[in-house]
C-alpha cells in the first residue's frame, strides 16, 4: 500500500483531533460496510476465534505481559469487564 494515503492529507500535524485524519476514517469505514458483507465477516471472525481460541489466549497473554502494569489485576483479567 503507499505510505502517502496513510497520512492526514493537511501536510502539516494536526494533533490529535485531526479532522483530515477523521474524514479519511470514516470514508474507509463507509466504503467497508458499502462493499462488504459485514455480518458474514462477524460470523467468519467468531468462528476463527473458536476455532483457535489457544491461540488468541495466548496471544492476549504475551500482549498484557507487556503492559506497563499499572494496576496489580492488570495481568490476572480482574478488570477486564471495566471500561
């Protein structure tokens, strides 16, 4: 893919409530759910997480021993149902 449709499309730093950055998002996110059949799409991600669950687990695992640990549950899953 190039690099130049990755970027904000202002050519100067907008932070971080780039609204090229937004525009660009939402613009990829219609086209997606336009051309894609986004319930089959769920239904195939469901069913791979199933299927391999040891591996997403173990994944998740890998993933939270490099968290910076700012809680002690941080690594047990306690504060996982939290947002």
């Amino acid at each position: 893919m190039d690099d130049r449709k990755k970027r904000p499309q202002g050519g100067a730093n907008e932070g971080e409530g780039s609204k090229s950055a937004d525009k660009q998002y939402r613009q990829g996110a219609t086209d997606f759910a336009k051309n894609t059949d986004a319930l089959q799409q769920g239904l195939e991600a469901e069913r791979e997480v199933e299927n391999y669950r040891d591996d997403y687990e173990s994944a998740e695992k890998k993933g939270r021993a490099h968290s910076a640990g700012d809680l002690p549950t941080d690594l047990s899953g306690k504060n996982d149902d939290k947002k």
